[in-house]
C-alpha cells in the first residue's frame, strides 16, 4: 500500500475518532493539528506534519505547545513520543502519540498549582529518527556536568534598554540550564530585567530537543528559538539579557533581542557572515 494511501486512511480514522477536534492546518504541507486537553482543563496544542513518505520510510515532526508545564515534563513527554516512534518504526503512529499524551498529562492534573504561573514560551519538538537505529536506554548525558564556555556578544542600547548575547555549544539540556546558572552568578546579569533562553540539542540524529524561555519577556523565547531554526544551529543554547530602560520599546525589542543574539553566535563562530571593515570584537568566558 502507497504512503499516499496509507496516510489517507489514518488521517480519516482520526478524523472519525476525534471528529472536528482533528483539525487541516495545512494542505499543501500536510500539517494536521488537535488541542488534548485533560480532565483538570490543563491543554496541549499538538501539531504534526507528515513527510510524503510516511509512515513507511520517514517519522512525522510534531510539535508541542503547553506552556503550564515545565521543563523537566516537556523532555519526559518527548522522550515517550520519541520511544513509541522508534518501537512502531514504519508503522503509523498519530492515534498512538495522540493517546500518549493523553495519559501523560492526565497524570499531571495534581501538580501543585502554583506551576501554572511558570514563565516559558510555547515550546516545539521536532523528531528526527534513523529508521536503522536500535531504541537507546537513555538520551545521552555523560556531558551535562561540564560547563562549556561561555561567549558574551557586544551590547545593544536603545532608549536607556541594554541587550547582550550570550551562547554556548551545549549536549543536554541540562547543560543548557548550567550555563544560565553560571551566567547568572555574574551579578549584572543576574539583576537583568530578563535573560531570554533559547537552545537546540540534538544527539546522534536521532532525537531532536528544543524549547525556549521568555522569562518574562512575551514571545521574546520564541523569538529566539526562530532564530536557531532558520539558521539551523544544534547543540546550542543562545541567551539574552536585557535591562530595561523605562522607555517601552514596542516591537522594536524583538530586531534587538534578535540582533543580539545573532551578533554572538557570529563573533563566537556559530554561524558565518562576511564582514566588511573593523572585525567585530567579542569576549570570551571560560
């Protein structure tokens, strides 16, 4: 049976399952998209998109928004998705991932309230398995306790706001974390109004974590973590600390917040650019 066959018929049984909760997003990418929500009320925005040969030969990508969880649960819940795709390897999988996450979250419902005032940014996780790979025990770890180093970009004032990059080359998400940790010891960087996150981590290609935090700053993780996907950079987490000025800088804060970063991931070499006259200059921190 054709891919092409194969995907119609799920995406009608799906459609007969959840009826108008199993949503077309976008026909020409064949992006489908549901809202699981648990019995508490807490929802997941679940996005997929179907490559042309699924389920026989390639993964869906699917993406996450929850923004009541944390972290440790967004990482917990890829890994279980991750796990039903390499163990259903050429098989089709929606019903399994949608059903997943269903009684992921229904076992969140009695988390401590106070976790719905946690600060992150909608947050995607991309898959990207090898077909011939066999299931691995564990994502690998065996770095996270290494700090890396740390470079500091140059700094952008507008209207009395500072903005500053930072980033690093990092293997876990835990080792992202770190270097926030290690950042923060800095006592400037500490008392900045917000330090916006954004990372990337693969392992092997086999598995592909991303997630982003605003710390405050609304949609400024996100726009972040664009900016690693259209530049697709790995293994890397991207940080911006911004001091505000008392002057509102409208959406002039996002090109800042953007330039920022994008002017440390080019003088700690990241990423290429050519330069024309005086090399930027940039600080790094072992």
């Amino acid at each position: 049976m054709s891919c092409e066959l194969l995907q119609a018929n799920e995406i009608e049984a799906l459609s007969s399952i959840f009826n108008e909760e199993f949503m077309l997003e976008n026909p020409s990418e064949r992006a489908y998209s549901i809202n699981i929500t648990n019995s508490s009320g807490s929802s997941v925005y679940f996005k997929v998109v179907l490559p042309e040969d699924y389920p026989v030969n390639s993964p869906p990508t699917y993406f996450i928004s929850a923004p009541w969880m944390d972290r440790n649960e967004k990482d917990d819940l890829c890994s279980k998705l991750n796990e039903v795709c390499i163990e259903n390897i050429g098989e089709s999988i929606l019903y399994q991932w949608i059903v997943k996450i269903q009684d992921f979250i229904e076992g969140l419902k009695d988390r401590n309230s106070n976790l719905q005032n946690m600060k992150n940014c909608h947050s995607n996780f991309p898959v990207s398995i090898v077909s011939d790979s066999d299931k691995p025990d564990v994502v690998p770890q065996a770095v996270a306790e290494e700090l890396p180093t740390v470079y500091h970009g140059e700094i952008i004032t507008d209207r009395k706001s500072v903005f500053q990059g930072h980033a690093a080359a990092v293997l876990s998400v835990e080792q992202a974390k770190n270097v926030l940790i290690e950042l923060k010891k800095n006592k400037k960087i500490a008392t900045a109004t917000h330090n916006i996150m954004a990372y990337r981590i693969t392992h092997d290609t086999k598995y592909a974590i991303q997630d982003c935090d605003d710390d405050g700053e609304s949609r400024g993780g996100s726009t972040l973590l664009h900016l690693l996907q259209i530049l697709d950079l790995k293994n890397v987490v991207v940080i911006v600390s911004r001091w505000y000025g008392g002057i509102h800088l409208g959406p002039d804060r996002f090109k800042h917040i953007s330039n920022a970063a994008r002017m440390v991931l080019v003088s700690s070499g990241f990423i290429k650019e050519e330069r024309t006259g005086t090399e930027k200059k940039h600080k790094k921190k072992s």
